[in-house]
C-alpha cells in the first residue's frame, strides 16, 4: 500500500510540475506586443452588465468617460439587469455625455441573466469590436486605446486582457490577489500556447460579426456563468490562432478581491462550475489530475501522523510546489507590478490546497449564490 500511493503521489506530482512548467513557458512566449498609437478607425463598444451596483458604478463610468480613445469612435452600452437599487438612475444621468442605458426586462425566469443582457447590448451596439468590462472595474486611460490598437496590429478576432485585484484591505485578499496572478497568467500561457481555454471577462475583447458567427452564447446559456471562457472556447474552435493575450500593463482592468469567506467559495464555485461545458476535455482531465494532486498532498499530512514516511512525501510535494509557484509568480507579480506579494506564497500554498480540495468536491453540484440570485 506504501509503495502504491508513493508511485500515484510522485506520478500526480510530476503532472503537476509539467503543467507549471507549461503555464511558465507559455506566459513567456507571451511577448509585449507592438500596439497601433495613432490612425485607429475602429468602432469600439464598451460593454458592461450591471445589476446593484450604485455604490461603485458611477467610478467605471468615469473611467471609461476620461479613456484617451476617439470620442466619435467609442459607444458605451450599459445594461441594467433587474437592479433594486439606485443603479439604473446613476446610468441615466451620464445619458448626455453618451453613455447608453438599456433595461434587461425578462418576463420568464433565466439562468444566465449576465449572458442575455450582453446579448441584448450586442444586437443594439454599432460598433466592430465589443469591449467587455464589469461594473465595478476601475481601469487607466489608456486602456481602451491599448486593446484596440493591439486588435488594429494583429487581426485578431478575440483579446484577453490583463485583471487585477486592487485596494486589499487585508491579508485575505493579498493572498486572492496572488492566487488569482496564478490564474491570470494560466489563461495568458494557454492562449500563448495556442490552446486558449481560460480568460476573465472583466476585460475580454471581441469582434461582433465573430460574436454572431459562433452563435454568441447559444448552447452555454444554461449555465449562469461562462460568458468568458465559453465563449473563448467557441471562438477557439471555430478560429485556432486567432486569440491574443494582451501583454501590456496599460491594459489592465482593476477589481476587488471578496472581502469575505463566503463571498469568496461562492465566486469560487461560480468559476469551477463553468468546468462542465469545456469544449476541450483535455483540459477538464488536466483540471482533474490537479485536484487529485492536491488530495494526495492533503492525503500524505494526513498520514504522515501514523507513518513519518508520508510526512517526507508530503514534505517532498510542498517544497517543489513552492518552488515552482515561485518560478512562475515572480515574473507574473513583476509584470502587475507587485512583487511583494511572493512573500505570502508560504503560507497561501497550504490553504490553497485544502479550498481547491473543496471547491472540487462542490463545484459542480447544486445551485450557488449571485448577484443576490441562485443559480446554477
């Protein structure tokens, strides 16, 4: 039996190493991009679906009012998703200044509200390319500007863009905001690897004809999330290599990290349940040889209370999980321009561990919590 799970521990490990090996090689093939500073003719839409967020909304409006893009190219279209709360009316005032309010009004219950209302704000846009954003983002002014000149240059027909975490507040969210680097930069090695599987729609870019060509979110509506990833992976299917990941800090969109424990599983859960409808099952096993990675690590403590042997296993996987955590995260927290967040890398792997563990096991079952909806 010691021999048995000594072989699965080291076998799970090393996939775990060649998919971290992967991910680094990946987010370096990733260059910073040449990017089109001047003679842009692209209409772009800005898109955002919003639902109760009077207390950050008129920020995103601000921002994205102050980018340094053309006026006469920039079309903002904000969809209010059911608000009760003050949202819609703080939308209507920048009514004069351009700003585009429609009201989602469903008579039937849905399960992917977001979904419908960027659909309905794609059928009203005029724009060529559609820039989609959150509600409560914050970004510079040259964001706009950076994604679409990257798009001029390279005749792409959907750009993943940089996310960020931003004004944490405590040592729970630094340790999200490092874990979700790691997430960011998986996407970006997937895409620089020409198997583009992961993005976050907070800051995803596409093209509106290639929108409707895919089917837009037809045959993933019956999911509440996965207007990013799904839809990255319809684009993926149909036009391989036509995928760009957009190296450049002034891309970067700004979130929050969940202020609380179960804020943060419930975001989690959302993200993990997303992983039924993959296109690329390849990429749904990788996801599954990870976990069981993590369950053997866990496994391993937990044994190595009754045989010091598993503790040395156990001691084996954490030091090169460290390790290349390390190698990964330090290039990754450098290019957001935060490498001081290494440092709770000690201690954010073995709470990782036992949450990745977990969300596992829940992730795909039952309905969870957004937006003050449940969902599935």
């Amino acid at each position: 039996m010691i021999a048995l799970l000594s072989i699965l521990s080291l076998l799970l490990t090393g996939l775990f190493l060649s998919v971290t090996i992967y991910v680094i090689v990946g987010w370096n093939v990733v260059k910073p991009p040449q990017i089109k500073l001047s003679g842009v003719n692209t209409k772009a839409t800005v898109l955002i679906a919003a639902r109760n967020e009077e207390d950050k909304i008129h920020l995103t409006i601000e921002d994205i009012l102050a980018q340094d893009y053309p006026k006469h190219l920039t079309e903002i279209i904000i969809v209010d998703d059911h608000s009760t709360d003050r949202t819609s009316e703080i939308i209507k005032n920048y009514a004069s200044r351009g700003v585009q309010l429609l009201q989602l009004n469903e008579d039937k219950p849905l399960n992917s509200y977001k979904k419908k209302a960027l659909s309905e704000a794609i059928k009203l846009s005029t724009g060529e390319l559609m820039v989609a954003t959150d509600a409560d983002c914050r970004m510079g002014s040259k964001w706009l500007s950076t994604v679409v000149g990257y798009y001029e240059m390279n005749d792409l027909f959907m750009i993943s863009s940089p996310v960020s975490y931003f004004e944490e507040k405590s040592l729970f969210e630094w340790m999200q905001a490092l874990e979700f680097y790691s997430l960011i930069a998986t996407g970006a090695a997937f895409i620089g690897n020409k198997r583009a599987s992961t993005c976050n729609g907070a800051n995803l870019a596409y093209r509106k004809d290639i929108f409707n060509e895919v089917g837009g979110f037809k045959g993933i509506d019956d999911l509440a999330s996965g207007d990013d990833e799904l839809l990255l992976q319809k684009v993926a299917a149909r036009f391989p290599g036509k995928i760009g990941f957009l190296k450049l800090y002034d891309a970067v969109v700004f979130t929050h990290a969940k202020h609380n424990l179960a804020a943060f599983l419930q975001q989690r859960r959302r993200w993990a349940s997303k992983s039924v409808k993959y296109k690329d099952k390849k990429v749904v096993a990788l996801v599954v040889g990870l976990w069981l990675f993590n369950v053997s690590v866990l496994t391993n403590l937990i044994l190595g209370f009754y045989n010091i042997f598993f503790f040395k296993l156990f001691a084996l996987q954490f030091l090169l999980t460290f390790v290349a955590e390390l190698l990964l995260l330090l290039p990754v927290t450098t290019f957001f321009k935060r490498p001081k967040l290494i440092a709770l890398l000690i201690i954010s792997i073995p709470l990782y561990l036992v949450y990745f563990v977990y969300i596992g096991i829940i992730g795909n079952k039952g309905k969870y919590l957004w937006k003050g909806r449940m969902v599935r």
